[in-house]
C-alpha cells in the first residue's frame, strides 16, 4: 500500500510539472507585446522598457519559468497586472466559495447518481429504469448553466422560494448560506449526477451477472445484502472513474454556475481576469484548480484500493 | 462435440460488416430519429441566410419582449429582434462552432495518437504523460485560459476547445493503433517489407471509422456544450452574431416578461447535444463484437 | 452395495421448468424425479444442455427471471420448496441446502477475504457474535483441507488456486450444517489430480455428516467414482436411473449405452461418439426424444411420448424398446 501511494505521488507531481509548463507556456501565445494591454497605445518606449523590466520580460524564458515555478513552490504565484494585488492571496479570498460549491455538488452528485444507477440496475426494464435512462441522457446533454438560469427563473424570481444570487459566509449565517448555494448545488450536480447514474447502472447490471452472485443467492443472503454489500462494491470500481473526472469538471462549470449565481468564487475572478487579460491571475488560478483536482484524483484512486485487494497488490 | 459441429456447418452467407452495422444501428429507432435530427439541424445551418422569416440583427424597439404569435413565430427579444431568425442564424454558428473545435482537436490528437501507439517506447510515455496531464486541468478553465491569451471571439474559442478536448482523441486513436499493431496481419505486412505510411494507410485508418464517428459525435457535443458556455460568459461569440449561448447571456433580465428567452436557446443546445451523444452511443453499440475493444 | 434405506431427504417429484423465448415458453425440464436420502450420492449424468443445472438451480429456486418452475414438487424433509414464501426459501440456501458451482474462479466475491465470505453464511444463518462467525469460518477451512487456515482466511480469493477455491466454496456451503448438497460440475474446472482430491474430500465429508449428496456431472469417470446411484438426462428428460454399478454394467437405454462407449478407456480404444446433436427444445421428436441419434431406432418410437419403464425395483429406463434390447444385450 505504501509503495502504490508513492508511485502514485511521483505521477502526480510529475502531472502537476507539466501542467505548470503548459501553463507557463500560455505567455507565449500572446500576441504582440503583453505591456500594451496595461500601457495602451500611447505609451513612450521608456515606459514600455521600465515595465518590461520590472515584469522580467527581458529575461530568458527558462529564467522567467524558473522564477514563476519557484514563486509557485513557496506559495507566491506573482502579482496582477492591472493592481498588483498577489494572485495567491486574490485567490485564497474566494476560493471557500467555490470549494463549498463544488465539495458539495460533488457529495450530492454521488448520492443522487448512485440511488438512482443502482435502483435503476435492480429495477432493471421497469418504468423507473426507463426514466432514468431517459432523464440521464437529458441531464448529460444539458448546459447545466441553462438549468441554473431556468431555476432562477421559475424557483427563484417567480416563485421566490430561494434567493437568487449572492452569497452568505458558512460562520456567518448557516441557514443563509445553505439557501444560497441550494440552487447553485442543484444546478452543478445535477450533469455529475446523471453521468454517475448512467455508469452506476451500467456497472450494477454487469456485476449482478457475474458467477459470484448466484453463490450469494446460494448462501440464503438478501437482495439487499447482496447488492449493498457485495455488488456495489465491485461496480464501484468504474464508477470511482466517473466520480474522479468529475471533480474536474465539477470544477471548471462551477465558473459557469457562478456567473448565474453571481457568487463571488474563484469562477468569477477567473471571468474578470480573462475579460482585462490578466495573465499571471489566469495562470495561478488554472494551476491552482488543477493541483487541486489532481490531489482529489489521487484520493479517488487510492480508493480503488480498498474496493479492489487485486488491484492494490499488482500496481 | 456441438460446439464443433455447429463450426463446421456453413454458416448463413457472412454478412457484410457495413450491412451488419447498419442492420444493428436501423434497430435503434431513437437514435434513427435523432440522426434525422442533426440532418435536419445542418441543412438549417447551412441554409441559414435564406431560410429566416426575418432580419435576424433587425431592431425594431416597438416590439420589444413581444409574446410567441403572428409577428413573431417565437417572440421577440429585449431590443425586438425575431427570436425564430435568430435561432436559425444561431444554428449555423453553433453547428460551425462545434464542426471547428471537432476538426482542431482531431488534428492535434490523432497523429500524434497514432505514433504514440504505433511507436510505443519512449514516445508513447513522453506523449501519453502529456494527454494526462492536459486531461487534469479543467477544461472549461483552460478553455478560458487560451482565449484569455489570444482574445475572445468565437474562432478563438473553438480553437481553445479544440486543444482542450485533442486528448481524447489523442487516447482513442493510440489505443487503436494499440490493438492493430498486435494483429498478426500487420505483422505480415512488415515482414513482406510493406513501409510503414502504407500499413497506416491501409490498415490502420480502416479500422479507426467507428471509433472515430463515436468520438466526433461525443467531442462534438461537447465543444456545443463548451461554445454554449463560453458564449454565455461572453468570451465567444461576440454581438450582433448570435450562438444559441449568447442568446442566453441577456435573457435573464428579462426572464420574468419573456421566458422563452431562457427556455428555447437552452432547449436547442439540449436537443442536439442529446441527438449527437445518442447517435454516438448508437454507432458504439452497432459496432460488432470483432470491433468492439476498439471502440 | 449401499441400498437407499432410509426416507429421501430430497424427493423432486415431476419437476417442470419453462423457459421464457420470444415465441413463448418452452419447456427444458420436464418431468424430472429424483430421491437422495441421507448419506447417499445420486448422480445426475448428460450432455450439456439437458437439463442437469436447471434442475439443480430449480431446487434452489435460482432460476432467475427467464426460468420458472412450471409443475411439479422438491420435497424437503417433507416440506414442498416451490410453495415456500421468498423470505423462507433464503433460510433453506445455504442453511439446510448448500450449493458448489462449476467454476471455482468466479464463484467467489473477489473484495473479501474468504475468512469473511464464509464467516458472513454462518453469520446470516446462525444468529452469532462476528468473533463466533470467524472461528467457526477458521474450522470449516481447516476441515476442507486449507492449510494454515487461520492465516489463509484473512486472503483474498486471488490470492487461492482453482482446487483450494473449491474448497473454500465447499467451506461455505458446509457451513450451517446443511442436510442437502449440490454439487454443480464441481470438479469439471480442475487439473485432473485436483479433481480427484475435491472428490475425496466430498466423500470424505458426505460421510462425517450423512448429508444427501446430489453431484452433477457430465463425466461418467467422475461418476462412477462417488456415486451410489445414477440419473441419466437426455433433453429435460431422465432417461434412465439405476445403482451406479448396474448402470455401469448393464445401461438398458441405448443413450447410456452410447454415452458409456464414448467414455476414454483403454489405451488404444478407439473413441466413440454419438452422432448427430441434441434436439433443440423447440424442435424435439414427438416420440423418444433420442430416436433421431439412435442405432436401435424402429418404427414404434417415433409414436409419442414414452414412459419410463420398470426394469426392476431400483432401475428404470426410457425407452420403447426396452424388452427387445435386452434380450440383443444378453
């Protein structure tokens, strides 16, 4: 166990190295000079020098990488370029926002997804399987932002049954907070939800058909008990998949979903950098989000583990 | 003892594998149906500019907000431009928005697939590592990223979904080229000294056509879904053009006088997301059982 | 020569399973009657696809959603299994009936240690503390033959062969004391040597215990070897049914006859076999469901549906001809 939590550390940091490259290499697409867009057309070569040099524009690439990834390493991913307020701290003021955000349509996604694959499965060819199958499809092939916006519309504005925007802090207000994020939450999960439905069910109804499963039956135990305890736990395995890639997704529309919701998360500190091209703010927040994504996966797959013994001991 | 008897018994003539895909995918009626749907969804597209009832960029102020009627089929928007029309003109966006970001990520993605999978190696682990590692970033944040680098527009952001997804294709066609390789035709072919360009060619594209379909269809849906977003966010389409998610961006202000505003664009992204994922997921289960690891 | 004195513990009477298809059901055990008293081992013998598992799986009520049960009886101890409510027939699987399957590889859950999964039996049967389950669990391996079985209980099945799977398979099923055990092609997975140690170690426990053993075979080798008593099956029908050693020594349907002659002898003999195939269900012969494959086929057979005949108080066969046959055999 101690090796495979190691070999899989070594791929993560090895991940997260050529993420921060990739990352870094966003700078060279810019086109022209990226000094213009904070100096406007009219700036006076010397100005255009002091603030390449200041920037460290003029130094080498690798140099300027070396120093980016350092900085990154001891917590500091640079300064904005429109105010010069430090990216990390720019984003550790909102970051709680979107974590809650997607921390808690993940865990709603799961359980939703899994209720409803699983049902589905043991139900399987009834109406309800149908209507899953049906709404699973829907779910996946919907904008999620367009359910936040239909919400909105319909359970917020008309019916004024929740708030529609902002955001109350957890310490502040609990019942507030949790009226606030509910649409938010509903929104996000509910595409992660019918991916892990379609794939729970899919893996249940595989599993139900393996050999091990009549010596179950044979041994007197319930449905119940074999399900819960004995089928789920071998269709979990490519259900824990869905699950990981989740979290990136999750992770990426919630920028969507708190444009709708106008929450103040890292989402739409991304949108406002993109719109003044903010590169360096862009950069520390993709490197950040994904660092934070890669460290989720490696907990996901250390679960496989425990779900698996087979597989625990040949990686 | 049956087994063998049934083997050595002429089977019914063999069935041709393109009459055997379409028999199994004829089967399928919803996805007969939608594959109708994203015929009828191109043929919109492409004759978009002649088939509006009105100027889809027209403002005419006096209806603004106007109800689904006469005047206008679906109503009007907040400045009083034809909602119909603009849906059509959007059809043609999205659709192209979707094709540019499909052909961009298949162009970045397959060869480079292709290698990795044929040359295994170093190759495979250097450009595998790669795929990985570009799959961890949120692909809607590094969507943003890119057009945050070479400007907002619809172009650009297509281009950015385009590298974003070039993974997917890159996994699928190396996995391919995976498989292929250990076949003992292949092999063959190397041994009569058959040059490698001719055993892609020959061998190794053919067997990639359903996989591919798959991947376009669900890669396809996806960049709709993305363009969908990005729009929303304003960083794609840029006004007066309209994509079914920039029609979305303004209709929340006015969604209490004139819902259709947020229910049909949303309702057009939903149909063709759902027709394209189904008749991917269609193609995929047509495919038979000697194909099917491929896919 | 051990003759079935005491009562049956198992009596299946006209058993009959249906088969549901697209063009309605059909019918794949019809009619089958088998008696296992304690302490016996019945055989039940044929080709694939005549009915063996269904039979056995039917007893169970395992037959899942395409099969049912259509007529008949499985008397256990008396009590009619087919009319027992869901929640009753669990108390019988795996606590007076147990089961071994034919593969020993898939048989087991592989996200447990075998500790567990037989541990969880004896749990689910006998209402006992989990430290209880688990010592009793470390027995039962210990009696299958498991060395170190206290060590071993806390692996996974990966981590077993074939053969000592078996075993443990054998554990769970032995667990709660059953009266009855079926025995599924058990030793049909296996390396010949492990198939003999598996049948010793049946033998062995069919003995300690008195249990009724009903093992299911298409291996008259594997038969002969633990048997007292044999049915033989052709497409869902018993065919014939003797003491193992008249069957052996004197088969009176022309099936047995033939399924004996193709069994691998001597060195140097040469291999029979039946020609032809077995009937499809939905195309079988209004008369002797073997006439088609038969060589003592005449035109009386093909007439209807054949009973089977007493030959004496403890065989029975299936065919037309039966008095004919036996006086060209003698």
């Amino acid at each position: 166990m101690l090796r495979l939590v190691a070999t899989r550390l070594l791929t993560l940091l090895l991940l997260v190295w050529i993420v921060s490259i990739a990352v870094f290499a966003l700078v060279l697409l810019i086109p022209g000079d990226p000094t213009s867009t904070l100096l406007g057309d009219n700036a006076t070569p010397e100005q255009v020098a002091t603030l390449r040099a200041s920037m460290g524009l003029d130094d080498p690439l690798i140099v300027r990488y070396g120093d980016w990834l350092g900085g990154a390493l001891g917590g500091d991913l640079g300064t904005s370029m429109l105010t010069s307020y430090p990216v990390t701290q720019a984003i550790t003021d909102r970051i709680g926002i979107t974590v809650s955000l997607v921390v808690l349509s993940l865990v709603v996604s799961v359980v939703v997804g899994l209720a409803i694959g699983v049902l589905a499965a043991v139900r399987q060819g009834g109406v309800f399987d149908r209507i899953a199958l049906l709404g699973s499809s829907v779910g996946i092939a919907m904008p999620n932002f367009w359910l936040g916006l239909v919400l909105v519309t319909f359970l917020g504005a008309e019916l004024g049954l929740f708030p529609t925007s902002g955001y109350v802090d957890l310490g502040a207000d609990p019942a507030q907070w949790a009226a606030h994020l509910a649409l938010p939450v509903v929104t996000l999960a509910a595409g992660g939800a019918a991916e892990i439905a379609r794939q729970a069910r899919a893996s249940v109804v595989d599993t139900l058909q393996l050999d091990f499963v009549r010596t179950l039956h044979a041994k007197g135990l319930s449905p119940l008990s074999i399900v819960g305890k004995h089928a789920l736990r071998t269709a979990l395995i490519p259900v824990i998949t869905v699950i990981g890639l989740q979290v990136s997704r999750l992770f990426g529309l919630s920028v969507l979903v708190e444009a709708v919701f106008a929450l103040p998360g890292i989402g739409s500190l991304m949108v406002q950098s993109v719109f003044d091209r903010d590169i360096p703010m862009v950069q520390g927040t993709v490197l950040l989000a994904t660092v934070v994504v890669v460290t989720v996966n490696l907990l996901v797959d250390l679960s496989y583990g425990w779900l698996n013994p087979k597989a625990a001991l040949t990686s | 003892m049956t087994a063998l008897v049934e083997k050595a018994l002429p089977a019914t003539p063999p069935e041709s594998a393109w009459r055997a895909f379409r028999r199994r995918f004829g089967r399928q009626r919803l996805a007969v149906v939608m594959a109708g749907v994203l015929g009828v969804l191109v043929l919109i597209a492409v004759l978009a500019p002649w088939i509006t009832p009105q100027d889809p960029n027209a403002q005419t102020l006096l209806d603004r907000l106007d109800a689904p009627g006469a005047e206008h089929w679906l109503g009007a928007d907040d400045l009083g431009r034809d909602v119909a029309s603009r849906l059509i003109v959007a059809t043609r966006v999205t659709i192209y928005a979707g094709a540019l970001a499909t052909v961009v990520s298949m162009v970045i993605g397959l060869p480079f697939g292709l290698l990795a999978g044929y040359l295994r190696g170093w190759t495979d682990a250097v450009l595998s590592r790669i795929a990985d590692a570009l799959m961890a970033i949120p692909p809607l944040l590094f969507a943003m990223a890119i057009v945050a680098v070479l400007g907002r527009g619809v172009t650009n952001a297509m281009i950015a979904i385009g590298i974003v997804t070039a993974p997917r294709f890159f996994r699928m066609a190396r996995g391919v080229a995976l498989v292929i390789r250990e076949e003992t035709y292949i092999e063959a072919a190397r041994s009569i000294g058959c040059p490698t360009s001719t055993i892609v060619r020959t061998h190794v594209l053919p067997n990639m056509a359903s996989p591919l379909i798959v991947q376009v269809s669900i890669t396809m849906g996806f960049a709709i879904l993305f363009e969908a977003g990005l729009s929303f966010l304003g960083l794609g389409v840029q006004p007066p053009d309209a994509s079914w998610g920039s029609m979305l961006q303004r209709s929340t202000q006015f969604a209490g006088e004139a819902p259709w505003l947020v229910l049909l664009p949303g309702l057009a992204i939903l149909l063709t997301v759902l027709a394209l994922n189904t008749v991917g997921d269609a193609v995929r289960d047509s495919v038979g059982r000697e194909n099917r690891r491929l896919v | 020569m051990k003759a079935p004195v005491l009562e049956p513990v198992l009596d299946v009477r006209d058993l009959v399973v249906e088969v549901g298809t697209a063009h309605g059901p059909l019918v794949v055990v019809d009619g089958v009657s088998l008696a296992v008293a304690p302490g016996e081992t019945l055989g039940l013998v044929g080709e694939s696809g005549s009915g063996k598992t269904l039979t056995a799986l039917a007893v169970m009520r395992l037959l899942g959603s395409s099969a049912r049960i259509a007529g008949g009886q499985v008397l256990l101890e008396g009590t009619d299994l087919t009319t027992l409510g869901v929640k009753q027939m669990r108390e019988v699987r795996g606590g007076r009936i147990g089961m071994v399957f034919q593969e020993p590889m898939t048989a087991l859950d592989p996200a447990y240690t075998v500790g567990e999964q037989v541990a969880e039996t004896v749990r689910r049967h006998r209402r006992v503390p989990r430290k209880q389950a688990w010592k009793r669990a470390v027995e039962l391996l210990d009696r299958v033959g498991i060395p170190s079985p206290e060590r071993r209980a806390r692996d996974y099945p990966h981590h077993f062969s074939g053969g000592m799977r078996q075993r443990v398979v054998i554990a769970m099923a032995l667990s709660c004391d059953p009266v009855v055990l079926l025995a599924d092609e058990p030793t049909t997975a296996l390396d010949v040597t492990v198939q003999e140690q598996i049948l010793t170690l049946l033998a062995g426990l069919r003995d300690e215990s008195g249990l009724a053993l009903l093992f299911i075979s298409h291996d008259l080798g594997v038969i002969a070897d633990i048997c007292d008593r044999v049915a033989v099956m052709y497409a869902g029908q018993v065919v014939e049914t003797a003491p193992v050693h008249d069957l052996f020594a004197a088969p009176r349907h022309p099936y047995t006859d033939a399924l004996l002659h193709c069994v691998p002898g001597a060195a140097g003999t040469r291999l029979a076999t039946i020609p032809g195939t077995v009937p499809a269900f939905d195309a079988l012969p209004p008369g002797c469901r073997f006439a088609p494959r038969c060589a003592h086929v005449a035109p009386g057979c093909d007439d209807g549906p054949v009973a089977l005949e007493i030959v004496d108080p403890a065989h029975r066969a299936r065919c037309v001809r039966l008095d004919e046959l036996a006086e060209v055999a003698s």
